[in-house]
C-alpha cells in the first residue's frame, strides 16, 4: 500500500512538471492603437483647448487609474504598494499599451503647467525638465512595447510619438540638433503615414505635420544661428527651407500647442531683429514730402506694419490663385483662407492705432517728470511734419479699415447667395447685413475724403469718389433685395433705379480720372466690383418682375395654379404649348418659347391658322315662318270622332 501510494505521489508530480509542457502556448495577437488619435481627441476634449494643462494632467492620472484597475494592473493589492512593470508578454490588449501612454501624457502636461506658471525661476524650470525627461522616458517605453506586441502600424505612431517627446525635452535644453534628429524623424513618420491612410485619419496626421513644421524651423534657425550643421542634424535634409523667418514662425495658428511653446522663445528675437532693421527706417514720403520719424518705437511700429502688408498681399495672392476658374472652390476653404487675411487686418489695425497713439503722445504738451523728455523729443521733431505724420496715419488706418470691410463684404455676399450660415454660426447672413456694413464703409471713406487735400491728394480723391459710388450702389442693391424677399415691389423696383444710377454716375467718372488713378489697384478692384454689380442687377430686375408677375397670378387663379404654370414652362423646342398643330392666338395665357431650336433654319412657332378655318354658325328657321300664310290644310273634320248623348248620360252627366 506504501508503494502504490508513493508510485501515484510520483505519477501526480510528473503531471504538474509535464502539464506547462504538454499545454499549447498561447498565441498572442498584435495589437492595434490610434496612438495620435487618441492623443488629440484627449487633449481637446480635456482642457487643452482653451490652454488648460493641469485640468488635463488631472484626467490622465484618473484615465490611468481606471485603466489599470480595469486590466488588474495595479500596483500592490489593500493599501500595499508593490511596482509592475510593464512587460510585452503582459499585453494583451489595447488597454495595456494606454497606460505608458497616459503617463507620457500626464508627465507632459504637468511640464507646461510649470512652464507656464514658473515664468523666469529657476527651481520650476529644473522641475518642468525633470518632467519632460520623464514623458520621453515614458514615450520610450511605449515605443518597446509596441515595437514588439503591436501592428506595423501602432509601432510607426509609437516610434513616432517617442520622437517628438524626446525633441520636446531637447528643445528645453536647447539641444538643437537633438531635436531637429527627433523632429525630422517625427514628422517623416507623420507624413508617409498620411499617405497610405484613409480620410478620417489622414486628416490628423496632416494636421500634426502641420503642427512640427514651424518648431522644425525654429530649430533649423537655432542651429544655424550657433553654426551647426543643419544638414547632418536633420539626417541630410537641407536646401530651401534653410532660409527662415521668424515672422511666418510667430503668425501661426495661435491655438496649436507648437505655436504656444515657440511664442515665449520667438518673440525676443524678432523684437532683436525688428530693432536692427529700424535703424535703417529714418523717414516717411508722404505727399511728395520725406518726415523725418525721429521715434524708435514708431519706426518698430512701421516696420511691422510693412511687414503685415507683405503677408496679406501673399495671403491675397494665394486666395486669387487658389481659385479656379469656375468658382468650383470648396466655400470652407475659402472661408478659411478669408479669415486668416482678416486675422493679419486686425494686427494692422493694432499697429496703426499703437502708432497714433505714439504720434498724439509727442504732440500732446506734457508736464511733470517727464516734461524734459518731451521737450527734447519735440526740439528734435518740428510739430508740422509730426502733425503731416499723424495726417499720414490716420488715412492710412482708414484705408485699411475700409479694405478689412471689403474683404469681409466679399465673405458675406458668398454667404448671402448660398443662403447658408458658416460653421460655428448660427444666424444666416441676409442682404440688410451686407447693406449695414456698406453703411459703415461709406462713414470710412466720408473720413478719408475730409482729411484729403484737394491740389496734393487729386488721385487719391478720385479714388475715394469712385468707391463711394461703388459702395453707394452695392448699399442700395442690397436693400433692394431685402426689400424684394419682404415682397415690397415699388420699393425694390426703386432702389434698382437709383442703383443704376449710382453705377451709371462710376461709369461716367472712370471716363474722366486721371491715368495716375485708373492703374491704383483699389480703381481696378472697383472696376470689377461695378461689372460684377450691373451683371447682377439685370438679373435682379427680372427676378423682380417674374416675383411680382407670379404673386399677382397667385392672387387671381386659384391656388396653386401660377406655381403649377411656372413649373411647367419649358424652353425646348417641341415642349407642350410650343409643339407643332398650336397656335399662340388659342392660348394667350401661356409661355411660349420664341428661340430658334437648335439647327432649324426658321421658328416653328405659330401665331395664328392662315387661311381662316370655317366655323358653323347655328340658323332660325325663317322659312317655314313665312311660308305658313301660304300653306293650305286638309280637311280633317270627317275623321273627327261624333259624341253619343243617351239617357243615362243625360242623368249622371256624362
């Protein structure tokens, strides 16, 4: 019994040693993660959109919670801390791979909490780079982890990811050429992968390439500013994109989180080189005239003004020429593009003010402290020439301001004809919105024609004239189409008229200005503006008539009817009315078509049945009338029936 018990002790232990070796190992699948996806939807559904890091640092700590509470990950079992770490043979499922993720994400958001709220200090930023050390180490992490347990896929985005944190942490450190080696290396991933995509995602890899170029730029600058090679940093990759400008770095999206980590870093330097270039900026032509500008903010305030215009002439260029010849632009697009250009006009606008202010500031006469200051600003500066600078100012803000409207008018009136509101807005724009900023337009140039002088500004009053006519017409076209969609016919039909007139009065004036005005390119922005207008105003004009023609139908017949009719009107040869065996005399309530139809010698329409068709007419008879007299009748009386009289008749009185 001894025996038989020890032989099935041995048996039983043979089965556990030989069990792990007999049981087929299990067969782990790749994993598949949306590493950027999930990355941006994140982060603009948590905080960052309006900037908000320590409320998304707050939701990757929970997120990561939950996520290891949810796989049986935690660290340690009732109040005990025990660390796991994390190993590929431990992932089975996506969830897995989300928790180096958020701690990545987590250590990143709390660097720019600290970046942002630390300002100068010192002790903050040693903690800000100790916490970007270890998002990157993190980041590394995942990238083992999906190098060897997820898709080719999930192993590019990681590999991806790890990149840009670890560029982040150098750019802090101002290892440049580091963090070009990380960038380019990010964004190559970025982009090829935007290439084999579909839709949905490729349009966020597109969007994060968007996103690394200008940091890429920054870096190149740095680099070449230190002397480095910019070519062997980004892995060979040098030529155009070496030239940079800090100007286009600073007008990026303002709301991208690349653009709110460079701005800190960029605005310094473009302040440096915008104050090199002011010192070559003495003097301002201005009615033949060359001031002197004797203030060093307002020649900064210049420079960045000019620098301003250039970028909206491009921007317009790339508007003109992103727009095809049949107008088959996506209206989002140019939409976009729009706003943008007005995002630069307000900057401008900013600069002019800033500048007047500055001028209004040397004029004004000042006591106190800084009355030796004035004093010598106004010794070195004659109050005329800062009166004709202030002069100058004030109709150049105006001119910009009217040219902001009109770019802005233009977005409306496409808004108006497609009778749709943008994204983001909830009221439609209608023609009495277009008429009010008209209105607006016309004080502008009210303004600018007050402070012109009459024998040294004769060209630019011409074209001061010209566009206030040209507004004046657009003004009232657009109160007449409201007018027309309140079904006021009179007032409408009158506001057309005196349209008409205003451009008949442009017209007559583009005859007789100056060649000096006719090749100013707002003369010629008018100029197509006014044919644009006379073409839509004889459209208007019809559609006016056909609107009052068809409600005055609608008032006499019976409803229905004149909707049914102008449906069925048809300007094809051969339609219902207008077809062969028809004439228009038959039915003069109805269209008829008067083209000739195509490859027919002459019009098959007919007015009227030539010669006259015989109708019969119904007769009296009059001849049987007349000849009545004349008619002689038999003698009947023989058939005549004879009555019987008897003496019962006679009786009862029959």
């Amino acid at each position: 019994a001894v025996h038989r018990l020890g032989s099935s002790r041995a048996r039983a232990m043979e089965d556990l040693v030989e069990a792990p070796a007999a049981a087929a190992p299990r067969e782990l699948l790749p994993i598949k993660l949306d590493i950027l996806a999930v990355v941006k939807t994140s982060q603009s559904e948590h905080g960052l959109r309006h900037g908000d890091y320590d409320r998304y640092r707050t939701y990757c700590t929970k997120r990561m919670r939950r996520l290891r509470k949810s796989v049986g990950f935690a660290h340690g079992s009732k109040g005990k801390y025990a660390k796991r770490v994390l190993r590929p043979d431990d992932c089975t499922d996506s969830r897995h791979l989300l928790i180096p993720l958020m701690n990545a994400e987590r250590a990143w958001a709390y660097a720019m909490h600290l970046k942002r709220e630390s300002g100068a200090e010192s002790r903050p930023r040693h903690h800000m780079l100790t916490r970007l050390a270890k998002a990157a180490r993190w980041a590394s992490e995942l990238q083992a982890l999906c190098a060897k347990r997820g898709d080719h896929r999930t192993a590019l985005e990681a590999e991806a990811y790890g990149a840009w944190m670890s560029a982040n942490h150098m750019i802090e450190r101002e290892n440049w050429a580091s963090a070009l080696r990380g960038i380019f290396r990010a964004r190559t991933i970025y982009a090829e992968l935007s290439r084999v995509t579909l839709f949905p995602e490729q349009q966020v890899y597109r969007e994060m390439v968007e996103e690394i170029d200008p940091i890429q730029r920054y870096c190149r600058y740095q680099l070449q500013t230190a002397g480095g090679d910019v070519a062997a940093a980004a892995g060979g990759e040098g030529g155009a994109e070496d030239e940079l400008s800090i100007t286009e770095l600073l007008n990026d999206d303002p709301s991208s989180l690349a653009s709110s980590m460079l701005r800190s870093k960029l605005e310094p330097i473009l302040a440096q080189l915008q104050a090199k270039q002011a010192q070559s900026l003495d003097q301002v032509v201005f009615r033949q005239q060359a001031i002197p500008v004797t203030s060093d903010k307002l020649r900064v305030s210049i420079l960045r003004s000019q620098e301003l215009l250039a970028q909206i002439v491009e921007k317009q260029a790339e508007l003109k020429a992103a727009a095809p010849a049949d107008g088959a632009q996506p209206a989002r697009a140019r939409a976009k593009q729009q706003d943008a250009v007005l995002e630069l006009f307000d900057k401008l606008l900013v600069e002019d003010n800033d500048a007047l202010e500055l001028l209004r500031s040397e004029l004004r006469p000042s006591t106190g402290k800084d009355a030796g200051k004035h004093a010598a600003s106004a010794r070195a500066a004659d109050p005329t020439q800062l009166l004709l600078l202030q002069r100058y100012f004030q109709l150049r803000k105006l001119r910009h301001t009217v040219r902001r409207h009109l770019l802005m008018l233009s977005q409306m009136r496409d808004k108006v004809a497609s009778g749709t509101a943008s994204t983001g807005e909830r009221k439609v724009t209608t023609a009495e919105d277009v008429s009010r900023v008209y209105t607006v337009v016309l004080q502008h140039l009210a303004e600018m024609s007050a402070l012109l002088d009459a024998a040294e500004d004769a060209a630019d009053i011409e074209a001061v004239d010209l566009a206030s006519l040209s507004a004046k017409a657009h003004r009232t076209f657009y109160l007449a189409a409201s007018y027309i969609s309140a079904a006021k016919w009179p007032h409408a039909r009158a506001l057309l008229e005196r349209t008409a007139e205003y451009i008949g009065d442009a017209d007559s004036l583009m005859e007789t200005i100056s060649p000096e005005t006719a090749t100013m390119e707002d003369t010629v922005a008018e100029r197509l503006r006014l044919e644009l207008l006379t073409s839509e105003l004889a459209g208007a004009r019809c559609r006016l008539r056909a609107s009052a023609i068809l409600q005055t139908m609608e008032a006499q017949l019976p409803e229905g009817y004149a909707q049914g009719s102008m449906e069925a009107l048809s300007l094809a040869a051969g339609s219902a009315r207008s077809g062969p065996g028809t004439y228009v005399l038959d039915d003069l309530d109805a269209y008829v078509c008067t083209a000739l139809p195509e490859g027919a010698a002459s019009n098959e329409l007919k007015l009227i049945q030539f010669p006259l068709g015989f109708e019969p007419v119904a007769c009296k008879p009059l001849l049987f009338d007349v000849a009545r007299n004349y008619v002689r009748l038999p003698d009947l009386s023989a058939f005549k029936k004879q009555e019987r009289v008897g003496l019962f008749s006679r009786i009862w009185g029959r």
